[in-house]
C-alpha cells in the first residue's frame, strides 16, 4: 500500500550535490540508495518515498546554509526528526533532500531554578523524559514513539499523547523555539521566560507548522515538578457513555491530578493482548469497553483519590470491574497494553486510520455513528477505537474483514475517510486531532476549514516560503 | 504628563462620519465631545489621545462593515475593551476612530460538558468569572481590572495577572477566536476542541497584537474545575532571596495546587495601607517584604499544605512572621491589599513603570540591581516594587522623591527606563511581561528583540494590514 503517489523529480546535479555535501561533511550527506532507504519509508509501510540526498547537520549554521542553498537553487527540503509521524508529513514523496535532524541531539542547558530545558531538535524524546527525571522534574510529554520521536518533530506536529489532559499539547509545553527559515535566516525565540508580551507570537505559528513554514532546530522546554505518588487503574465498563461519568465523576474528584484518561475498545485491548510483546490483560473478566486512567499527586501523604473515585464509581454502576497497579511493573504493564494498541492492528491485516477529536461530551454519539457509518459501507470491517477519552480524541481504526482483501480494503481509505470525517464536522470536531495533515489529510483540508483561515494559511506559506521549498506538498 | 505627544490628522468628513455612522446606529457613534472623552483618557492620566468618532458596534458583522469602509477610506482603526490597558494601547494618539467593543457583552454560550464558554469581546472579565462560579466552574483569570476590562481586551493583550502561575496567561485560557481582519474578513477560529492539529496555529498571532493584526470579536474560553479549599497566608520576610526560597519550599509541597504567588515591598505595602480604601496590615509587626500566596485544592479532605508550608519555612528560618486567612472575608482582605497597589502609587506623585520579566531565580539580584541604579540616577527616589514572583514577573515601578517636582521627575521616564531595561535584558528578560508594548515601549522594541523577529513582525503586520489602518503606532 502506498497512500501518496509518489512522483519523479529531475535528479540533482553532481554539482549541487558536492555543494550540499560541503555544508555537512562527507560522512553526513548520505547518497546511496541502501543508506537513504531508511529515511524514504516508514513502520507501518503505508507511505514510500524517494531521495537522492539525505543531509545529516550537525547545527543551526549547518541547517541555516542548507535551506539558504536550497531557497537559491529551488530544491525542495524534507525536515525529518525519528521518521514516527503517522500522516506521511516527514516523507520525501517528491525526490526532495532529506534533512535528518538527529544528529543535533544536544541538550543545550538545564536550567532547575528556571524548570527549564532547552533541547536541539534531534533530541529523543525518552532522553529528554530520562534527563528531566535525573534533575527530579517531569517533563510530560508522552506518546507510543518516545523512544524514537524527536523534540523537533514533537514540535512540529504538536503532538498530544496520553498526558495532554493534565500538561496540554507539545505546544504547551515549550517556552520557546530557534528556528530556520526557508532563506536561511535564523529566529531566535528561545526563551526561559513564562511571561513576555514583546510583540506578536511568532513561536506559535512555526509548533505545528510540520516543517513547511521553517525547521525548528532547538526549544526552551518546560519542566514541571516529579509527581511524588502515581497512581493508576484498569477499569472495564459497559460503553463510551459510562466511561464519560467515570471521566466527570474523576474530574470532580481529582481535578488537575487526572493525568491521564484513556478509552479502550475491547477489540483494541483483544488484538494487543493477542499480537503486543509481554502484554497480559489486568482483568480476569471481558467487559465490552475499558478504561485506562492515572492521577498524578504531588502529595504521598494524601489519602488514595484513586480508590475513593473508583468506589463511587462502583456504588453509581459505572464500573463493572477494576483493578489498581499495585507496583510499578503492575503500572507499566497497564501502560504497555495500551501502547502496543497501534501496532497490533498491523498483523490483523489492512487498517484505516484516523485521529479525531470531538467535544469530549460528544465521544459516545460519534462512537456509535461511525459504527454505524462503516458498518454499512464495509460490512464485517472491524472498528479498533481507542484513545484520549479526557481531549475528546479518539483513534478511530478499521481493521479489514477478518477474510476479506487488504489491498481492496485499503483502496477505500477516502470513502471510509470520508464517511467519519461527516460525522466529525457535523459535531464540530477536528479530523486531526494530533497528529497533523502530512499529505494525508491535505486535499481534505479546504473543504473543512474556515475559507478566511485558509486564504491565511497560503498568504503566510507564500510569505515565509516563497518558491515553496519548505516541505513542498505537505498541509497546503 | 502625557508621554506620546498626539498629532492632529485631517478632520473625517461629514460624509464620512455619516457612513460610520449607518452602520452602528446614531445612538451608537458619539461625536460630542464630551461623550467621546472617556474614550480618549485613560485612568492613570498618562495617556490622552483624541478622536472625532467612536463607535459602538453590536455585532461582529457590524465591526466587519466599519473595518471594510476605513481599509477603503484608510482611516486608521482603534479598537478599546475597558480602556485599563496601561500601555496606551487603547488610546487614540492621532485622531483614529475608536472602535469601542463594549456592547458586544453577549456570552453566546456555556458548555458545561466541554467546560467552554464563548464570549463576545466586550464581556467584562468579572462577568465571565461570575458565570463560570454560577455553574460551578473557575475562569481563572484575574487581575486588579477585573471589574472594568474586557475579554476581548485581556486577550488582546494576553493579560497575565495573580493566577498565571497554575493556569498559564491568557493565551493559554482560549481555545479558538473569531477575528475580523482589517480588510472586513471575519476569521472564524471558536472551537471546543482541546486537540485540533489541523493546518497553521493562526490563533495565537492574533492574541497579544494589541489589534495591530485584527481585532478579536469573540472567544471560546476554557473553564477549570472549581477549587474545593482555598488557603491564603499573608507572609512577612527579610528579602527577596528568602521569598525565592519560600516560592520553591511551596512548589516542591503544593506543586500546581499552588496558585498564586505575590512578592510586596514593604513601600508597596505602605502605600497601598496609606491610600487604599479598607484596606489594613494584616499583621502586627514590620517586616521589609512579604508574600501573599493562595493554594486551590480539587479536595476539601485533604490536610493543610499552607500550614505544613509555613512551619517548614519558619523551621528554616525563610518566615518571619505569617498570618493564614481564617475565613473569605479575610481572605477578600489580603487580596484588597494587593489590587489596591497600582492605585496607591498615584497620591505619592509621579510613577515611573515597568512591568518586567526575568528568570524566576534572578529576581532578587534584579531587584537590588535596579534599586541601586535608580538611586543613582536619581537619589530619593523610591522604588515600589511588587509581582508575580512565582512568573519571575515583578511591577517595577519608581515613586518620585518626597518632595521632588512631579514633572521633573517624569520627564526622566526613558532614562530611568533605560537603566531598568539594561539590566532585564542583561539577565534575558522580558521588558514588557504582561502589559504588552502599545506606544509606552514600541520604540524600545527594535533594540530587544531579535531582528529576523523584528523583520517577521514587520512582515505580518504589512501582509494583514497592508494600509496600516489598524492601531496604527502602537506595537511597530
């Protein structure tokens, strides 16, 4: 399956190559096909690229006097951060130069009377996590990849994962970011300030911009204090709807504490625990639905917020079953069943995917809607959702039919898209929630954002990128 | 004083005003005078600007038909909330219409389940915290104005205040804006949604503008869970350094339940106790600073965080002497002390502001910096410090010598400024941390800033506003 065509470019010269070379040494300019083919094509198979070039930079003035040869010579730049995006966006489907950025992978300062922590872009995120702990922070973010996404690609995307609940969207947590525009210039924004109102708020436009406005190169990070008691429990229920009450009833109860709330399908939890390594199921009983949630106190000495929330939870017939991690190896097998979800879908056959959201109120109705929705247009396809029940987004998978084709199944990718896509508008959601447009989204985006947004979209683009060099054919 | 001497610009033609005019109503476009001077001054008196029209639209389509007619007739744009800002923001130095969003005061809406509320830009700050307590929710936001600014006003400016320090400025309370440009397009961003990854994050350029970009007509704000126990104390300390050390005991114990956090000098104190009204020492003795702090707790079970706080920090000699309010009107009280600050400084003559930022760690050494080079400059004159310690954002402000001319000494604003801001910068600070630029700072702002952000801003502003119509001066 390849979602995006790719499309031939007219190959580089040996003279601009030699040129791009120069700018990152001979051993990072990487122009054999077997060392570029890992920076062409990603886990799932679903997208392959192709590129002459992959430049390896090893720093901002590096990155700078790429993207200043480029903007002079027309040569479209691929940013690529740990290759993990899920929408095609770090993918050179043009024959366009990759620019990996894991080799800037420097923790520039850590600052523990500031909390703050200002990364290169290559940074993994897991170091970023590990180094925050040593220095007894937290640095929240969290998402199935971390031990190979990168800071940068954290950043342009926006990325959500299973803590936006309580710590918000990588967009939250930077202070600050440098960045490298399209004519090489680089924007200083970096920043260990929580409050600077001088001018307008430039850093905002570049987070979530998926490298197609510039490439972000380093960012001041915000660390947060270490929880001093996690707890987290595996919850099996009736529906979305119940699932919901739990979610109020835990809100009123735990407030900012509720760090993480996650809805799981019983078709997720049954394909992870059949396909994930090492995952067993915490419940001895089946429920239809299951709950994975985590309050994070900055207390040890409270009473347990936890207990006391699951058995109103029982007394109100919302939870059917449940179960508290009472170790750490208990919490993490919790966490590892959830994060083996999207690759298990992989050995089931072909999987439509979409990152949703809706106001969280709205999660059961579209739940069942959908079903519904693709039930009738793929009878026997199987629905997998999972995902941030306390954002209001969903990961609304369809496996194939259990003896059905793949590949028939995948070529309706756009008609399954677009039946779930209805129903999210209609509800006034968001048919990407957080993993951004890539290309695989990008052709739906006109037809559901505000026009005016739009029109400002291309204006910027044309602006910041004018021969459109700059992730060429992605979001726009 | 009036620090921005205002131009005389071509009188409006009749016809003209007339065409305004239709559009609002008669009984909404003032041209007298005397009706037109609330508009003009502002409370403080350092700002007096002039207008021959303000109009008072009621919707967003009106404020989009007044937008496209002065882009046509390039008449310049003011847009006002509460007339509070303190920057000059909202003043009409040369003669632009004022576009008075106070009538605009509709709350459209209150979502309970998505914990939104869309407000119209002219609902009073105060108003949409009562709405959000009446259904049982927190709008944190809060800040000494409260009873006069406006939504629209505080996000413009992206207000800061005693809260920032748990639940962020402003920016980081709307989830989506509706915006009418200048050329009378109306941007619609209002969304419920906490995650949406899809396209250019265009809602942040527009908060904090201070309506040099477009102005914001309406806003879907986020609402927090109403606290359950909230903890005052009134805290009396030697120095600065000893506050530092009791905002870090305080974060290590009470980590995000810790939601405020404000650094008073004994002279802030003085004065606010001198000339405020109803407003008394909350304790016995003398102290040379003090610390308010307030804790919101999700639980009404849980032990006393505040208690176990102090008697560390009085274990370890960081608290001289504090006072835990016993009841709400207590409470009322220690905060009556602290907003009537700002209006205490005047009855003492000439105020020399600034409103600074710098990392939280460097705040004492700012602090002793800063007094010792305004006694240099000019020797008697006494400096009034007090902020958001927790945000390392402090309100420097400079009361002039006993018995010193007023106007001498505020003819000494820019220099005494200058040696304020030297030292900001030197420590990577901020030199407007919550007020914004408006036309108190906008000449400072090339000098800061970084320059391809400069370039950039330069660039926003030309492409969205290429005839200069909207707020013009102020920011660039």
């Amino acid at each position: 399956m390849n979602i995006v065509q790719p499309t031939t470019t007219p190959a580089l010269s040996a003279e601009l190559i030699a040129k791009f070379r120069g700018i990152v040494g001979d051993k990072y300019a990487l122009t054999d096909p077997a060392d570029i083919a890992p920076y062409t094509t990603e886990e799932r198979d679903l997208f392959h690229g192709h590129s002459p070039l992959v430049l390896r930079p090893g720093s901002t003035a590096e990155v700078a006097a790429i993207c200043r040869l480029a903007n002079e010579q027309r040569i479209g730049l691929v940013p690529q951060g740990g290759n993990t995006g899920l929408v095609g966006g770090q993918t050179p489907h043009n024959g366009e130069v990759v620019i990996s950025m894991r080799r800037m992978d420097r923790i520039r300062e850590v600052d523990t009377a500031s909390n703050t922590m200002t990364c290169e872009a290559g940074v993994i995120l897991q170091v970023a996590q590990q180094r925050a702990a040593e220095i007894d922070r937290l640095f929240p973010l969290s998402l199935g990849a971390e031990g190979s996404c990168t800071i940068g690609g954290n950043l342009s995307t926006n990325a959500g994962g299973t803590t936006a609940l309580a710590y918000g969207v990588a967009r939250e947590m930077a202070l600050g970011v440098e960045v490298v525009l399209a004519d090489g210039r680089v924007l200083n924004l970096l920043s260990k300030l929580k409050k600077d109102n001088t001018g307008y708020d430039l850093r905002n436009l570049f987070i979530g911009a998926e490298g197609t406005l510039g490439i972000i190169t380093a960012a001041t990070l915000k660390l947060f204090p270490k929880p001093r008691a996690i707890e987290a429990a595996y919850v099996g229920l009736k529906s979305p709807a119940q699932a919901l009450k739990l979610l109020s009833l835990s809100q009123n109860e735990a407030a900012g504490t509720l760090t993480s709330f996650e809805l799981l399908s019983a078709v997720a939890v049954e394909f992870s625990i059949r396909h994930g390594i090492d995952v067993r199921d915490p419940l001895e009983s089946k429920h239809s639905w299951y709950v994975l949630m985590e309050l994070s106190s900055p207390r040890d000495d409270a009473p347990s917020t936890l207990e006391a929330i699951l058995e109103k939870g029982m007394e109100q017939d919302i939870v059917e079953d449940a179960v508290i991690a009472v170790n750490l190896a208990q919490r993490q097998a919790f966490w590892k069943l959830r994060d083996e979800m999207s690759a298990a879908q992989k050995p089931e056959g072909g999987s439509i995917k979409h990152d949703i959201s809706v106001p969280v109120v709205a999660v059961p109705d579209f739940i069942a809607e959908a079903d519904a929705a693709v039930a009738k247009l793929i009878p026997g396809s199987r629905p997998v959702p999972f995902g941030h029940l306390g954002d209001g987004n969903i990961h609304y998978n369809v496996s194939q039919p259990v003896d059905g084709d793949s590949a028939d199944f995948l070529n309706r990718w756009h008609e399954v898209n677009k039946a779930v896509f209805d129903i999210v508008l209609r509800m006034g959601g968001s048919i990407s929630a957080e993993h951004g447009i890539g290309v695989l989204k990008r052709d739906e985006l006109p037809d559901i954002k505000d026009k005016t947004a739009i029109e400002l979209m291309r204006a910027f683009k044309a602006m910041l990128d004018p021969h459109g060099i700059m992730n060429p054919g992605k979001v726009l």
